[in-house]
C-alpha cells in the first residue's frame, strides 16, 4: 500500500512538472501573436582569424530577413530600429570558437524581444526575451559556411511558429 501511495505521489510531481514546461511553451509561442512588425539584429562574437566574408552581420540578416518575408509582417529597417528601443526584434546571437583541435564550436541563439511593462515597478516600460531557440554545432574550417545556413533554419524556426499563432 505504502508503494502504491509513492507511486501515485511521484506520479503527481512528474505530472505537474509536464503541465508546468508546456504551460512555459504555450506561453512562448502566444508572445508572437499579433505582431505586426518587427526588425532583426544579428549580432556575431568569432576569432579575429575568421575572415568577415566568410560570417558577416549584413549578409546574415540580410537572408534571414528574406526568409522571414514571407510573414504577413513588416521587416522594420536597421535605420529605423536605431531610432527606438521601442521595437520588436528578432536577436540573432552567433557565437563561434576556435578549439585546439582545429575545429570550430558554434552557438546560434534567437530571442524574441518586445516592450513589456513591469508591473511590480509601476508598468515600467522595458524590452524582455519573450521568445527562445538555440543550436550548437562544431564545423572544420571549410565548413564555417554552415554556421551561416544554420542560423538561417534556426530562423525557419521562428517562421514555423509564428506563423502558427497568427
């Protein structure tokens, strides 16, 4: 009896925890609905050996923002995000490593931020991550081309379920 009552206890805990992170899920994904506009920035830590032409900002947005074109959305310009903090934007965090084995270790990160008010301060205004994917990877150096195709389907990502709530 006594291991029935732990079994339904342990049930319990592992069923509310279950609830709990899709309740966190749900919660992500309905922060993307009615968005209207919205800029991208991406923003790229990398070894100075690693040439600009090979991971470069502009061209990175520049083929996320093509894919992200496709939603029924305004992709607010970089002239016009520099005006205001006021925006939605799309973070796009690239990180990338060089290992002493000759390889590279990369991190890709997308947060979603928008205004938010903080209403234990008073509805402060300020901008918070409402939205979150990440990858990891490890490429050669003749490989460091891939970084840039998987920020991109990680973007894809962002489409998937945007699209999904609007």
């Amino acid at each position: 009896m006594k291991s029935l009552f732990s079994f339904l206890a342990l049930f319990l805990i592992l069923s509310s925890a279950n609830i709990f992170a899709q309740n966190e899920v749900l919660r992500e994904l309905n922060s993307l609905s009615g968005i209207s506009s919205f800029g991208v920035v991406v923003n790229i830590e990398k070894p100075a050996s690693i040439d600009d032409n090979e991971l470069n900002s502009r061209d990175i947005r520049k083929k996320i923002a093509e894919q992200l074109g496709e939603l029924p959305i305004e992709i607010i310009s970089d002239a016009i995000l520099r005006q205001s903090d006021q925006y939605p934007i799309l973070h796009i965090h690239i990180n990338v490593m060089k290992a002493p084995n000759l390889t590279y270790p990369y991190s890709i990160e997308l947060n979603f931020y928008q205004p938010v008010k903080l209403v234990l301060k008073n509805d402060l205004q300020s901008m918070a991550s409402t939205w979150n994917k990440g990858q990891i990877g490890v490429v050669s150096e003749d490989l460091l081309p891939l970084i840039v195709e998987q920020a991109v389907y990680t973007a894809n990502l962002f489409k998937d379920e945007f699209m999904e709530v609007n």
